[in-house]
C-alpha cells in the first residue's frame, strides 16, 4: 500500500513527537522537512517510511507507521559530533545517504529527487540538506567496528547454513534407513524438513545464548557483587575503582553496554562528565530501554 505525505501530515507528526519528548526536542525547529526511507540499519535491511529534517547540530529522523500516515514508530536526532562520514550517492529517482558513526553504527537512507506532488518542497529541501551535509566536510566511511560486526555476522551465517545442512542431511539418511518406503510420500517429506528447520533454529538460539552466557560468566560474577556492594556503601569513589579493575571484562555487546552504562554514571557522580560522555559514546544498541537509559544519561551530563 502506498501512502501519501503531505506538509500538514509532517507539521502535525513533528508537534506531536515535540510533545512526546519535550526536554530534548523543546528548541527544535523544522527547517528542511523530506520523506524518505530508512534502507537499512548496521546492514540489515529496515525499509521504514520516515521524515527527514535537518539542523547545524545534527540530523533528525521520525520513523513513521508503514501503513498509517499519522503514527510514529520512534525518532533518533543524530549529532554531527558523533559522525565518522557520511558518503552520497546520487542516482537515477534516489539519493542514497549513508552515514557512519564512531560507534560502529550505520544507516542508510534512500530519498526520492523529484518534486512529490503531496510535497511540493521535497527537491528544494533535499538540495539543503544535500549542501549542509556537504558542508560537515565527514568523509571517513572506514570503520573498524562495523568491519568487525560484518565479519561476525557473515561468519554466524555461514556456520547457521552449514550446521541446518547438515543436521537436514544426517536426520534424512537416518530416517531413510530405517524406514525406507516413507520419501515416498512427497507430504512426509516436507513436514520433516520443517521439523528439522525448526528443531535447528531453536538448538542454534539456545547455543548462541548459552555460549554467551558461559563467555561472560566471570564478569557477571564479578560485576553482581561491585553493584550488591555500592548498594550498601553508597561510595561512588570505590565503585568507580572497582569497575575500572574488574577482574574480566565483558565479552558481548549488551553485557559491555551494561558495563558502560555503568562506567559512565560512576565518572558522572565523581564529577568526571567528559569521561561519563567517552562511556556513552562506546554504547552500541537497538534495544529501546538502552537507549532512552544514554539518553537520559547525556540530559544529565548536558545540565
């Protein structure tokens, strides 16, 4: 289903989302409103409508419903302080625009170069913001973190493929032995792939989640009782220290966001606020409440 935009729709959706978030958001202005599309979010494909806007500070973007026109799905305002680069590349109806982070974090967004007939100022306002981008003179696309996580999760999918494959041919060699007139029934067949793709699914979801768990059971150890023992002594100072000498350090992304999460209030109540921020800028997540806790973090370090 396709669907319109219109500058009122924009105006309306912006006042609403203003509301919603009024202490970061209270001296927001719109200046260069297009409709565009996320493509994609750290190489996964997303395709979700949203409103662009543009400011000296950074790049606002409103995820909006896919099927209805007046429902926001959530919002991110991304500062040129915390860019690597930002790469453009004009093609035949689109712009692409990607845009690199320190962090690792990357997206891609897609944005038609015509005049829309619902938006009038589409063309004009891209050009605007095509120039302000410029402007950031951000060209440094070669990011090793996100090289990284690529080649983890190309590793992860070929280890996904080879183990379904193979779990697929040992379980129908087996079953063929023993029963050796079921394939002949095209129905039976199919179900026990199915049952095999999901079996697999489930086994491979819980490995993941058990070696996960067995590579960070140290620092879950040793983190649970630096917290158990700041909540009895209230002492900021040791529990600093005692953060900054764990004795293992986080081994995946949420349990090092948890670990710098932590850090960071630790150097903001020892009234370190550049180090509180450096921690915040290490946090690499998708997960809602993570990132509602660092934005909440950097309201505190911004008074």
């Amino acid at each position: 289903m396709k669907l319109f935009y219109t500058e009122e729709i924009l105006n309306n959706t912006f006042e609403r989302l203003k509301n919603l978030y009024k202490e970061e958001l209270i001296d927001y202005k719109i200046n260069t409103p297009i409709v565009g599309v996320l493509k994609k979010a750290n190489g996964t494909d997303v395709l979700s409508s949203c409103f662009i806007d543009i400011n000296n500070d950074g790049l606002l973007v409103i995820l909006m419903h896919p099927f209805k026109v007046d429902v926001i799905k959530g919002y991110q305002y991304f500062k040129f302080h915390n860019m690597q680069g930002i790469k453009i590349k004009r093609g035949l109806l689109n712009i692409m625009i990607k845009i690199q982070f320190f962090d690792g974090t990357q997206y891609v967004f897609q944005i038609a170069k015509r005049r829309l007939r619902h938006l009038p100022q589409q063309k004009d306002n891209l050009d605007n913001i095509l120039k302000l981008l410029k402007s950031k003179d951000l060209n440094d696309m070669n990011n090793q973190i996100y090289k990284d996580k690529k080649k983890k999760d190309r590793l992860n999918d070929f280890i996904y493929i080879m183990t379904l494959l193979s779990l697929e041919l040992i379980v129908l060699i087996v079953i063929n032995n023993i029963f050796h007139n079921l394939f002949r029934n095209s129905w039976f067949l199919v179900i026990i792939v199915l049952l095999i793709f999901g079996l697999h699914f489930i086994l491979f979801i819980l490995c993941g989640l058990i070696i996960d768990y067995i590579k960070n059971l140290k620092f879950t150890n040793a983190y649970t009782v630096i917290m158990k023992e700041y909540s009895e002594t209230k002492d900021d100072a040791k529990l600093l220290k005692s953060l900054l000498n764990i004795e293992s350090l986080p081994k995946t992304q949420d349990k090092k966001n948890i670990y710098y999460l932590s850090l960071s209030t630790a150097y903001y109540k020892t009234n370190n606020k550049i180090e509180s921020k450096n921690q915040l800028l290490k946090i690499i997540t998708n997960n809602q409440a993570m990132i509602q806790a660092v934005k909440n973090q950097m309201k505190l370090l911004e008074e």
